[in-house]
C-alpha cells in the first residue's frame, strides 16, 4: 500500500510537469539559411515554443515579430561570416513580444531613423519578461535596444553603434530602459548614439563592465532607486555618469576619462554610496548639484579643471578619503553656507595643501579652505588669473586668511591628510578595456592638437 502510494505520488508530480512545462519535450534545433524557401518570419510563425532557431551566414529580411519563446541564433558554422538582419531602414528590425526569447550571435543593422516611433535595432514589449539580448552587433541604428516596461531583462556583451548626426536630439540611444525591474546590462560597448545606455524608473538593475565614448551622456540615470552602477568605462563625451533624481544608487569602480563636460553629474541624488571612482582630464570631475545624504569615498579626482562644483545646496553629505590632486581648481563652490568634508578621524588629500604636519600623524595640522574670493572673482572673470602674482591679489589673500569673517563660504576639511590615500579604484581591465582604452588616448591626442 505505502509503494503503491509513492508511485501515484510520483506519477502526480511527473504529470503536473507536463501540464506546466509541455513545450520542453518537443523544442527542436531548427536551421535556416538565407537560400531557404520560407522567410524567417515563417520559421518564427511555424515554430514551437522553446524552439532554437539557427541561423547560418548571409543577409536576412529584417522587421520580425517575435511572438513566443524561442531562440534566434548564429549557427557554430557562422563564425567567420556574419549572420545579418537587415531592417532595410524602416521601423523595428527585431520586435519582441514574448517572454523567455534570446537573441544571440546576430548582426542587426539599418533600424528607421524615425526616434519619436521608437524605431530600434531591438525593441522589448511590456509582456515580454526574461530576454536575453546577447553578443550581438548592433550598427545603424536609431535606438540599439528600448526594452519597455519589461523584467529581468539581461543584455550583455554587444556591440552598439548609431549614426552620428548634427543634433544629438536627432539620435535615439545606445540602450533604453523605461519601467524595468531587475535587468544586468553587461560589457556592452556602445558609440556614436545620444546616451549610451539611459534608464528611466528603474528598480533592481545593474549596469556594470560597459564601455561608453563619442557620446552625449555615458549611463543617464532617471528616476531610478536601488540600482548598481560599478566598473563602466566612459570618455571623450559631455558627461560620463549623469544620475538624476534617483536614490540608494551604489556607484562603484567607474572611470570617467577626457569628458567635455562633467565626469561624475549628480542632480538631486540622495542616500547613495560613492567609492572608488576615477575622474580625470574633464572640464569638472564632479558636479554635485541638490545632491544631499550620500557617502562619497575613496575616489579620485584628478587633472580636471575643475575637481568638484557644489552648487544648490549638496548639503549633509560624507566626503572624506578621496584624493583631489592636480585639479585646476579643487573646488568651484556656490552654496550659501560652508561645510565640512571630514568625519571623526578621516579627512582628504588636497596636492594644494600648504599645511604641515607636527605630530607626524598624516592629519595636516592647518585646516584647509578649498575656496577663497580670488576663485570666485575668477570663475566669474578668467582674466583676473593674469594678475595672480599681483600685490594687490596677494594682500586680499593675507587679509582674508589672517580675519576669517571675511571668508566666502568654502568646503572645509579639517582633518587635511599629508598623504594621497590609496584608494584602490580597480574597475575591471580585460580586452574591451584595452580597446576602450586607445578609444580615449585618440580623444584626448585631438584635444590636445
């Protein structure tokens, strides 16, 4: 009776599995040349749920709906010779409405061009949950890949460029999320598009290992909390990270390298953690602008010409352990009242720093002021940097730091270390980084002609 029972059970389980999953036991390799009778979107119409679709090298039709789970595929023997949907530049040239769809090994080119339609290389519907968009090149398009309102979406590993045009407002984006939870964007390397990679009220996602230049914005943040942005490469484009309006971000390990603009771009950000970043060769390596209750450390701001600009309050935050070095001017500071970059026991290191260092504890024994009247004057009036060795600019400077009521409002550190710490910025370095690399070193050689 207890065996009899056991296999009933067991036979129970195994039938539940058959009515939940009966796609699995018929799923099928299905291969598809361009010489094939049907058009691919005949074997997406004909095939099985589950199904793998495989390509072989050559151009195909573009413009597909992808309505049920499936696999879209290069074959092994494709390797040499690219497998190409050609979108023949009009609308979507893959659209997905299904969940569990993977699109894999694909060359995806020639979108419309018409951004106000949302036209893409890739574009995810709403219902389809748990895309996997990956090692694909994606060349010519409007958008590369708008995923709209759907979850766990993974894009990994791709390629992705646009068409440059005159006015970036002409462009669609790298990679476009709106109302995503739960997605990893991954080692994707994107040029040539508005914004590299731009995600609007997003939950849960992770952006980490891309490689971002010729763009307007980097990663752009909007509305979006609790997300991981960590390890991502941007240089020679206006603005590197701009996080707008988001919350409890964790921003790690990025490097931002030779941007017009800003290399890190806050605005009304708050509660979020800042480590370990890099800024270097842009026209600000910070912009804190109503960024207020985060805890920025171990970072460093280097060769800028300006290290950090407070402006709207930035009120309440932590800065202390970073580096501030070789910056034109370490800080550009607009708020009302001062306050201090230093907690209990740690400070920063400032290259500017004349102070000195009795007890030999590595904690500077002058506090140091990161603005005085003279910057201020002269980021409203350059030409007043012509007259800095003056007796006239060296006697305000004597008065100011002899009667300290006549200071303007300045971040003050009073715990200056001697030392740059080590802030161990190890954002992570393989092939696409050495390739990113070149990207920015020819950046900054034209600059510099």
């Amino acid at each position: 009776m207890t065996l009899l029972k056991i296999n009933n059970l067991s036979y129970i389980k195994v039938l539940f599995l058959f009515i939940l999953f009966p796609f699995t036991l018929h799923a099928e390799v299905i291969s598809v040349s361009p010489d094939s009778e049907k058009t691919l979107q005949e074997f997406i119409n004909e095939a099985n749920e589950n199904d793998v679709i495989e390509l072989s090298s050559g151009i195909y039709r573009g413009n597909v709906r992808v309505d049920k789970p499936v696999s879209l595929r290069a074959s092994s023997s494709s390797e040499q010779k690219a497998v190409i949907l050609d979108g023949a530049g009009k609308g979507r040239v893959i659209e997905i409405f299904s969940s569990s769809v993977s699109i894999k090994g694909l060359k995806i080119i020639n979108s419309g061009d018409e951004v106000g339609k949302m036209d893409a290389c890739v574009y995810v519907h709403k219902e389809a949950a748990h895309v996997r968009i990956q090692d694909n090149v994606l060349e010519k398009c409007a958008f590369g890949i708008w995923v709209n309102g759907s979850a766990d979406i993974q894009i990994t590993k791709n390629v992705i460029s646009g068409v440059k045009r005159k006015y970036p407002s002409d462009m669609g984006n790298g990679i476009n999320l709106w109302q995503v939870s739960d997605s990893l964007i991954r080692e994707n390397r994107i040029s040539s598009v508005r914004d590299g990679i731009f995600l609007t009220v997003t939950k849960g996602s992770i952006v980490r290992n891309n490689y971002v230049h010729d763009v307007r914005f980097g990663v752009h943040y909007m509305y979006n909390d609790d997300n991981i942005i960590i390890s991502n490469h941007v240089c020679n484009s206006s603005v590197g990270l701009a996080m707008m309006y988001s919350k409890r971000l964790k921003i790690n390990n990025n490097i931002t390298i030779n941007n017009k603009q800003h290399g890190v771009l806050f605005r009304s950000i708050y509660d979020s953690k800042v480590k370990n970043n890099l800024a270097s060769g842009n026209a600000r390596g910070f912009f804190l602008n109503d960024a207020s209750f985060n805890q920025i450390t171990e970072n460093q701001v280097e060769n800028n010409e300006i290290g950090v600009h407070v402006t709207a309050g930035s009120n309440d935050n932590k800065v202390y352990d970073n580096n501030f070095v070789a910056n034109q001017v370490q800080v550009m500071y607009a708020t009302r009242y001062s306050q201090d970059w230093n907690i209990e026991s740690k400070g920063n290191y400032w290259s500017d720093y004349l102070g000195w260092d009795f007890d030999q504890n590595n904690i500077g024994d002058r506090i140091y002021y990161a603005s005085n009247r003279i910057d201020q004057l002269a980021f409203r009036y350059p030409q007043i940097k012509l007259l800095a060795q003056s007796p006239v600019i060296q006697l305000f400077q004597f008065i100011e730091s002899r009667f300290p009521v006549a200071r303007p409002a300045s971040v003050i550190d009073r715990l200056p270390y001697m030392k740059p710490v080590n802030v161990g910025y190890n954002a992570e370095r393989n092939e696409l980084y050495n390739e990113w690399t070149m990207h920015c070193e020819a950046g900054i050689k034209n600059k510099n002609d």
